[in-house]
C-alpha cells in the first residue's frame, strides 16, 4: 500500500511527506463521497463555477450523486460496498488522472483519514479540510483529549491513549469506578460506542465497539471515559483558515439521541446560560486556533444541566451531517466556505467573515428521515420507493441523497432519505414547521422513522427545549406510540390488492363476488412433444430467401396465422413480462402445434424494453434461445422506424446495425411501423431490414372509416397511394394494422379487395 502511495506521489514528481508540493487553483473538485454529501458538495462548488467530480462503486451505479456532477467514475472494483470508498490510494489515482484540483471528503468514510490527506498534499491536490498533522491530532480522540488538557478545557476523566486489550479496560474501572463509555478512538457518527455499567460487560462491549470502528472507519482502537449520565449534547461549529484565525458559527443542541446517533439537531442551543456559551465559544477558538485549524471543524461538549459544568468530548474535522441548521441560522455558506478556504481564501480577508459579522436569527431544526422501522427496533428497511413525494414551503429545506419515485433503497449504506431542516423565529415555529413537513410528506414502498418524529416534536420536554441524552430511553411508551394508521401505505396496497384480483382474480381473502372458475392444467400429450419438429415457413425463407419466402406465402392456399400470445396477447400486461425460462418450457409444444404459422410475435417494441428493464435480461439472449427452441416457425417484431425499438429517434447506422444484429440472433419479418403513416421512417426501416436479409413487412396503419363518404381525409385513395409508394420502396408483405379495432368488415372487404386488384401478387397481413 506504501509502494502504491508513493507511485502515485510520484505522478506529479513529487516526494511523499514533502509540504511543498504545487497547488493549482481549484477548477475542478472531487467529492469522495456518495448520497447527501457528495450532492451537497457538487452544488457547492457549481455555485462556485468549479466542475465537480463523482466517484460511485458498483453498488451505487444508478445513484443520483453520481449524475449531479459533471463527471463520474466507478472505484472499488471488487471491493465492498463500504470499502470502495475507504480506498484513497485508487481515488487520488482518479483524480490525477481526470485533473482534479481538490478533493472534498465529506463526511465518514475518508474525511478524518490523515494518510489520506497527506496522499492529496503530497500530489498537489487540495484536501478541502484539515491539513494531515491536524487531523492526526482531532483524528485521534485520544491526542485530542490530551490538547484539551494542556490548554485548560474541561475534559471528561478518562484514558489518553487506546485500550490495548478488555483487561486494560478493567483496569481502569477498577481504579475510576462505572459507569463508563467505550469510544472508538477514530471516527464518529456515535459507531463504536457503548456504555458499560459493570466489569460483566467489558468483554462484549469492548468486542463490539471495536469491529464497529474498524468496519466503519479502518481502525478499531477504542478508549474509556466517565460516563456522565443525563447531560446535553452541545457543539460548536467553527470554520478556520489555517493562519491561526478562527470564527464561531455559534453551537448546535444534539441532545437527542438514539444509540448515540444523533436524531434531531437544533442552532442555536435553547436555553444555555449566556456566560456558559461564551465559554464554549472560547474554548472552541482556543483549542483550534492553537493548531491553526483549516476548513470547518465541530468543537463537541457535555454539559451538565443543573451544574453548568462542562467537559470537552472531541473535535470532528469535518463537516457535519447536521451543518444545515448552522447554515440557515447564520445565512453562512459552510461547504463553500471549505473549499474557499482550502484554495488559500483567508477568513477576513477574502471571506469578509470575522466574529462581529456572525450572527443568528431564530432557530433551525433538522430531523434526519431514515429507512428504519420504529415499530421493529428501527430495523433498516431495503427495497423500492414506489412514491416519492417530499413536502416544500416556506421555511423549510430537504437536503436529499438517492431518493426519487422508483429508486432501489439497499442495504449497504447508511438509511437516511434525507434532511428536513425547519426555520423560524422561535424554537416552537421551527418545530411546528418540520412537523407539518414530515406529515405531508408521502413516502411510500419502505418504512420511514417518520412516525417517531413526529412523535419527538411534538412531546412537551422537546418543545420546552429541556431534553438531554436520555430523551428517548426516558420517554420510551409516548415516543413509540403510534397511531395505528401512521405506516399502512393503504393507496399501495389498495392497488395491489385490485391489480391480484385482476390478474389471479377472486382468491385473496375478502373478495367479493362468484369465484373466479378455476380451469384445469392442459398439458400437451406425450407422444406430440416426441415427434420430429415439422417444417415450416422457416425452412422456406432460409432455403429461398425473402423473396421466395414472400412468393410461398401469397401461393399458400387459406389463411395463415401470426400467434401474439409470446409477445402481447394480453396487451402487454402479462405476456411481456414472462421470463425466457418459462417461455422455454413451452417452446417444445410451440414449435409443433404452431408448424404451419405464418410466424410468432415475440420480440422488438414493449417486449425488448421489458426484458431489459423489468427481468433484468439480456434481451439479445432471450431471442437467440428462443430461435434455438422453435426453429421452423418464422419470428416476427414490431419495428417503429427510425426509433427500433426505443421511443425516439436513432441515428441511421445504429437502425441499420440493430437489424444486422436482430436477424442474426434468429428475426426474420420485421414489421416497420409508423403510427402517422410517415413513409420517410418507413423507408429508414426498410432499408435497414432489406441490407440485414430480413423480410421487410412495412405496415399501413388504418384509421378512420373508408366506407363513409362524409369522411375525406382518410379515404380509400390515401391508402392504395400509401400502399404504392411502399410496394416501390421494395416491400415483401404488406401489413394492415388496425391499431384501434376501427377496421370494420364492409371497409376490410373494400381496402383489401382494392390493393389485391392492384398487386395481386403482394402478400396481406391484417393485423388487428
């Protein structure tokens, strides 16, 4: 991993480790990140006519952040999910590749990553956040803590290095007494943390905090403090410029907290005694300034509710989940800021930012709406989101990630959908606005935790501003009391229910009315399924060509038959969706029962888009086992043009190579289409049947009422002129298509018997 460090190190001919390596200015930014963030970031740096760069992982291919940025790239190739984007080396590889100037991590994953950081300076890459030996300091909680001392910040009695093992754990109990909270020594977002309240409990807690942390953030070390029970949760966000210069954007409330996640967020902190917010803001400024801090940071603090005291817990050096509610209160751009002031951008200076100008102006809530089921332990749901339907208004801001009406939800990522932050002038407003914003909200197809939400805003301790850590575990029958209609998603299911009734018809319980007739299984006999293939019509255009084929068709005595039933004899509703192993199993009785076929249906227009989209299959695949299983009836698809098989329009040589490749996969008639009776598309079509050696079937699309002499447009002589200019174009069948079922009998009698006196030897297909 080193070697490869330094390969890369190499790129820009710069040694690893050197500070000095060049910078350019920042005109393209990547975010190594994904969801939220990473769209958060790219319109961050849009507004500061900066290109953005994405990087997605296989599992991510159809998310949105990879599409809001003018570039994309896939990393982590046979990783996981989680560690394709935890390999730093690959990414600065993309970014020096693809021209990047800056990298912006985020938050999670690399962003306290120092090797990372250091990769980004060694390559002349600016890493929009703190420098390398900074992050090493906050990075590590323990080197933290250590720094909060030597500068006299209150600090939580605890361990300054990391646990080497569960018996140091228990030693240190042993001595200082419980309860106590085991942290993961790197990281945050409240992963690799539990809280041990006897010896009995170190072994498991120890276990598990420390795989939590080193699946979360590549390191698993852990380190113990005192439990304080029952504080807030108070933040700071400030923002440096790496001179020494630091601002405060006031502080944040993250008391409430599930599992030490936060949950809801609030800027500023209700209730906080104006001699006790100073000194959290000085501290703040005094522990970051002594490092000359870069970019954004959050200084995090508990504080003792009735006492007034207060213990530093860690720095994050990054941006937060929750930076919203600082940037609606304060009108401050953090994540642009960040990049600014990682391009060199000093805070007074070129920010114009200095203490006396940061103010607030009422109060912001954020509640983070999850995929996570309330009712089951928040147990993350996964599948797909049928309605997507987020509220809007006055006051009220949706930071979202890969949320949209049909987007798969997975499992391998974090489960927030999205960010609802609420602004008002007083706290209660702002409650009240978020509220109304989850309650119109309609999500649906996935449980949200938007029930519980509800639920936290409205209880009294929370709208009084006096809720601490123990918010949730000490309301615990009002939070989780739901209304019994708040998940049933009833329009979804009303829909299903219907949609089971029409397709299986009145088996499910509670349909009413006679029973659908259940029928008997036919099964073809034995002896049919034994007996050679027969001949067909197949076996007539390989050996004679279109045109011969076109001839035995017209010198057949009686009427030949297309069978729909493998494309869209259920008007697409049911046929199309059938998987290619079932249509396989009844090959074998097709291709003998349906011998003297003028052809089979079953390819091209819904069919080709069906397979592709609904059964995740290859739709050249499907035609090519299809061909093998039936090989004596012809095959026959639906064509529109210059659109193939799409639903716009193509350029010519991509129409022309999809009929090459159609007929070698096993296509014979292609029915060329066009619903306005355009014959330049037709042509395109004929034209690209006719060079791939298919039998070019161009079809009129019949409207009107031939037989009605009030009826002008539509007559009998638009359509044998229609039926000439096409016979010309080099046609071997001629198809009717009666899309509307307007083809009535007297007018079917007239057309036919007109175009059959005219070219008495051009085969018909009335297709209806």
């Amino acid at each position: 991993m080193l070697a490869r460090a330094r390969a890369l190190a190499g790129l820009r001919g710069v040694g690893r480790g050197l500070s000095t390596a060049p910078k350019r200015p920042i005109k393209k930014l990547m975010a190594a990140n994904r969801g939220e963030i990473a769209i958060r970031i790219f319109r961050a740096a849009t507004e500061l006519n900066i290109k953005t760069v994405a990087i997605f992982s296989r599992e991510d291919l159809n998310s949105v952040h990879r599409y809001k940025a003018d570039e994309g790239y896939m990393v982590g190739k046979g990783k996981s999910p989680v560690g394709a984007y935890l390999g730093y080396e690959e990414i600065v590889e993309v970014a020096l590749k693809h021209g990047v100037d800056a990298i912006h991590p985020g938050y999670g994953f690399l962003s306290e990553n120092a090797d990372f950081a250091q990769l980004c300076e060694d390559n002349g890459i600016h890493f929009v956040g703190p420098k390398p030996d900074v992050l090493r300091e906050f990075g590590d909680k323990t080197k933290a803590r250590k720094l909060a001392i030597e500068h006299g910040v209150p600090v939580v009695p605890g361990t300054d290095h990391p646990l080497e093992d569960p018996k140091a754990a228990k030693d240190w109990c042993a001595a200082n007494g419980y309860p106590v909270i085991l942290k993961a020594a790197h990281g945050g977002g409240g992963k690799g943390m539990r809280v041990v309240r006897d010896e009995s409990e170190i072994e498991n807690a120890f276990a598990l905090c420390s795989g939590e942390a080193l699946k979360a953030f590549g390191n698993g070390e852990v380190f113990i403090e005192r439990y304080v029970d029952r504080p807030r949760h108070i933040e700071v966000q400030i923002l440096g410029d790496g001179t020494g210069d630091v601002v405060h954007l006031y502080d944040r409330d993250c008391s409430v907290q599930r599992r030490h996640q936060k949950v809801v967020e609030v800027a500023p902190a209700s209730g906080l005694a104006p001699d006790l917010r100073e000194k959290l803001f000085a501290d703040a400024k005094k522990l970051t300034s002594a490092l000359k801090y870069r970019a954004a940071g959050t200084v995090e603090y508990l504080v003792e509710p009735h006492t007034g005291n207060y213990f530093f817990i860690e720095v994050n050096p990054r941006v937060q989940v929750e930076h919203t509610v600082s940037e609606v209160v304060t009108g401050i751009d953090i994540v642009q800021s960040q990049i600014q002031l990682a391009g060199g951008a000093t805070l007074a200076n070129d920010l114009g930012l200095t203490q006396d100008k940061v103010g607030v102006r009422g109060y912001a809530i954020q509640c983070r709406v999850t995929t996570e089921d309330p009712a089951a332990d928040f147990k993350p749901d996964v599948g797909r989101l049928q309605v997507w339907r987020p509220a809007e208004g006055f006051g009220i801001r949706l930071d979202g990630g890969n949320s949209f009406a049909g987007a798969f939800i997975s499992p391998y990522y974090d489960s927030m959908l999205m960010k609802v932050t609420g602004h008002a002038l007083t706290f209660q407003d702002a409650a009240a606005k978020v509220a109304r914003a989850l309650r119109e909200s309609r999500i649906r197809g996935i449980k949200t935790n938007i029930p519980f939400m509800l639920n936290v805003l409205k209880h009294p301790t929370f709208i009084s501003a006096e809720a601490d850590t123990s918010f949730i575990s000490d309301y615990q029958a009002e939070l989780f009391d739901f209304p019994k209609d708040a998940s049933l998603d009833r329009a979804s299911r009303i829909l299903a229910y219907l949609a089971e009734v029409a397709v299986n018809g009145r088996y499910v319980v509670g349909a009413e009315g006679p029973m659908t007739p259940r029928f008997e299984v036919v099964d073809p006999p034995d002896e049919l399924l034994h007996k050679p293939v027969p001949r067909g019509f197949k076996q007539v255009l390989e050996e004679s060509g279109p045109e011969g084929f076109a001839k035995a068709v017209r010198a057949h005595k009686g009427l030949l038959l297309m069978d729909t039933t493998w494309r869209d004899a259920h008007q697409s509703l049911l046929a199309t969706r059938v998987r290619t192993r079932d249509i396989l199993d009844i090959a074998p009785a097709t291709s003998r029962i349906l011998a003297p076929c003028y052809s089979l249906e079953n390819w091209g227009g819904a069919t080709f888009d069906v397979a592709l989209r609904f059964l995740h299959e290859c739709p050249w695949d499907r035609l090519a086992a299809m061909r093998e299983a039936v090989p004596n009836v012809p095959f026959q698809m639906l064509l529109r043009g210059a659109n193939a098989v799409g639903y716009t329009s193509y350029p010519d040589n991509a129409v022309h190579k999809f009929c090459d490749v159609a007929v070698k996969h096993g296509m014979d008639v292609f029915r060329i289409f066009d619903s306005l009776n355009y014959v330049d598309n037709l042509k395109l079509g004929i034209d690209a049947v006719g060079s791939a050696g298919g039998v070019v079937e161009a079809a009129v699309a019949y409207t009107g009422d031939i037989t009605d002499p009030s009826k002008t447009k539509y007559t009998l002589d638009y359509y044998l002129e229609l039926v000439r200019q096409l016979v010309d174009a080099k046609v071997h069948v001629l198809a009717i298509k009666d899309m509307a079922g307007l083809l009535k009998p007297a007018a079917a009698t007239q057309l036919i018997s007109a175009i059959r006196a005219e070219y008495p030897d051009l085969p018909i297909h009335v297709h209806t």
